[in-house]
C-alpha cells in the first residue's frame, strides 16, 4: 500500500481498560501501532500521534481517519455502566412525555373547559405560574407518538430499544415492553 492510500484509509482503534487502571490504545488494521494512557482521553491522543508517526505524516492529516470503537471494560463494570444509562434514558423519556402530558392537561383544562390557571394549578399540583408557562408554549413542544398511557408507552419503550446493547431485538422489545407497561400503569393509577 501506499503512503497515499495508508493515509486515506480509515482507521479503528481499540481501547481497553488493563487491572492497573490504564487504557491501552491500538489501531485495528496496523497491530503495531498501540500505546497507552492512563486517562482515556490521553490514549486517544497518543494513538493519533503513534499511527501519524507510523506513517510519517502530521497529526492532523490522520487525527480525522480514526474511527473509535467502544471501550472494553470489565463485564461486571460494563453491565453497571450499561444499567446506569438505559435508567437515565428511560428517565429522561419518562420526564419528556411527562411534560408534554403536563402541557396537554394544562391546555385542555383551561381552553376546553375554560377553567381559570388557579383552578388548574390545583388541579394538576403545581403552580399557577408553571400552568401559565404550559399555556403560553402551547401544544406541540413534544408531539407524543400515541396518546395518553398509549403514548407513555411507545415513547419509553422505543426509547429503551434504542438504548440497550446486544441481546435480540425480540428480547430488547419485551423488555422494553414490559417497563413501559410499568409506567403506563403507574401513570393511569395516579390520574385515578
């Protein structure tokens, strides 16, 4: 190959986390060039600058041509982070649908019925200013895929697969499936 096409080509580096707490760097296509770093984002620049020494050329000619694949960690400490962010994505769709739902019931109490923003503030638990604020950003600040529990539903549950790592997309579904029911029944208990 040449130096032309070696520094065209796309790069992928690997980094892995050794028991010393060290990330150890490497590029994919040339073994040879590796490194380590006892942060990640120093691994990362010093494989820049292996593989840039590797083929003779500036750092930044080849710093764009590295494609990052995910870090290895150790599976216990893998699976934790794993949890750790599909609960925060499943927090974060449970919050967004919560406040288009809060909106949704803040227009429809006081345009609908026409009660006045006290009596909604009441009805609702919050106060009467955050019923104006929902009011005045009016419908559409977050369009719900379904309605109601429906869409509480969808919402978490597409979110969960789009978030969980490996395993069938058979099994991903029915799991997802199943903590968004969990909400959704959650959600329709509480307007009860």
């Amino acid at each position: 190959m040449t130096k032309t096409q070696l520094m065209t080509t796309r790069y992928h580096a690997t980094f892995e986390l050794d028991e010393s707490g060290v990330w150890i760097a490497q590029i994919e296509e040339i073994p040879q060039v590796h490194t380590f770093g006892r942060t990640l984002g120093k691994a990362r620049e010093y494989l820049v600058d292996a593989l840039a020494l590797w083929l003779d050329v500036s750092c930044d000619k080849v710093k764009d041509s590295i494609d990052i694949r995910p870090v290895v960690l150790p599976v216990k400490v893998q699976s934790t982070v794993d949890e750790a962010n599909a609960a925060r994505v499943i927090a974060e769709a449970t919050t967004a649908t919560a406040g288009a739902l809060m909106s949704d019931a803040a227009l429809a109490l006081t345009k609908d019925v026409r009660l006045s923003v006290r009596d909604a503030a009441e009805l609702l638990g919050i106060s009467h200013q955050r019923v104006q604020q929902l009011v005045s950003e009016g419908r559409g600040s977050l369009a719900l895929t379904g309605s109601g529990a429906q869409g509480v539903a969808e919402d978490i549950a597409r979110s969960l697969k789009e978030f969980l790592p490996g395993g069938s997309k058979e099994d991903l579904g029915a799991i997802a499936a199943v903590v968004a029911l969990g909400v959704a029944i959650a959600w329709t208990q509480s307007r009860e």
